[in-house]
C-alpha cells in the first residue's frame, strides 16, 4: 500500500506532468497553427486548427459581458480548485479518487492559467468521422473529462462495496 507520502508524490507528479503536457502542446498550437488553415489527419478523423475560448465547454458562456465571464471562468473556477483541493486532502483520498481529482484539477488549473494570463483558453484538436465531431479542446479538457469519469467510477465502485459490506 502505498503511504501518504507516495500518494502525494503521485498526485503532485499528475499534476505537473498533466499542466506541462497541456502548456507545451498549447505553445505549439499558437506558434503553429494560429493564422494557418485548419490541419486534417487520419483520413479527417483529427483536425488541428486554432482557437480561443472566451468561454467554458463548447463555449458556453463566451456571450457573457467580460465581467461577468471573469467572474465566473476566473475567480469561481480558482475558487472551486482549491475547494475541491481541500476536499480531498482533508478527506483523505487516495487510490483511483486521487488519481482522477488530480487529473481533474490539472486540467482545470491549466485552463484557468490561460483564463488569467490571456482571458481565453487555447483550443486546437476536433475529432471525429464525417457530420459526428467533437468540439474543439485541448489537453486540459481530456484530463479533466479523464479525471471525471476515473472519479465517477471509483465512487460508484466504493458505494457497490459498501452496499456489499452492509448486506454482509
């Protein structure tokens, strides 16, 4: 089993590997792919091609007057990040719940990075086959989906082994 110790090394390890791995391939996108036509690969099943987002998932919100989105994307998000940050310290979560909250947070801290130093987010990726695609994202979106779904599975994962244990 791994120690407090351990589990913090990881966490903190996903995080910088998960908000590294974002910035860098967001560096890329702007120096590469701003300006430039859209990228297709793979038969256009993965298109490359640059945008800011103003707003949350697919957009939402990118309409809001400018106080108003900072407000909500900046100082809620920042302030939601480290609630949920305090959460799982005090809670003491380890295992798959730390491993998802950190991929969770790392996507939304990189995200929000980009929110306080450029007012948007840089999307680049779209996937997809013919009329079905994807929104446009980024590394932080897929981590913070990853982590979501880790999180949501873990959880039901620990209440059908309670449920278990209680009929026991």
């Amino acid at each position: 089993m791994i120690g407090r110790i351990g589990v913090r090394l990881a966490v903190i390890a996903t995080l910088v590997a998960t908000v590294g791995c974002d910035r860098v391939t967001k560096h890329v996108a702007a120096n590469t792919l701003s300006g430039a036509p859209e990228r297709s690969f793979l038969g256009d099943t993965v298109r490359l091609a640059y945008a800011e987002n103003t707003g949350g998932f697919l957009s939402l919100g990118a309409d809001l007057p400018p106080l108003v989105r900072t407000a909500v994307f900046t100082v809620a998000t920042g302030l939601l990040l480290l609630a949920l940050a305090g959460l799982a310290v005090r809670a003491g979560w380890t295992g798959w719940r730390a491993f998802g909250l950190s991929l969770f947070l790392a996507g939304g801290m990189s995200n929000w990075i980009d929110r306080v130093l450029r007012g948007s987010v840089v999307d680049f990726m779209n996937i997809g086959v013919g009329p079905l695609r994807t929104g446009i994202f980024n590394v932080a979106d897929v981590a913070i989906l990853a982590g979501a779904a880790i999180l949501i599975v873990a959880e039901l994962r620990a209440a059908a082994e309670h449920a278990v244990q209680s009929d026991g």
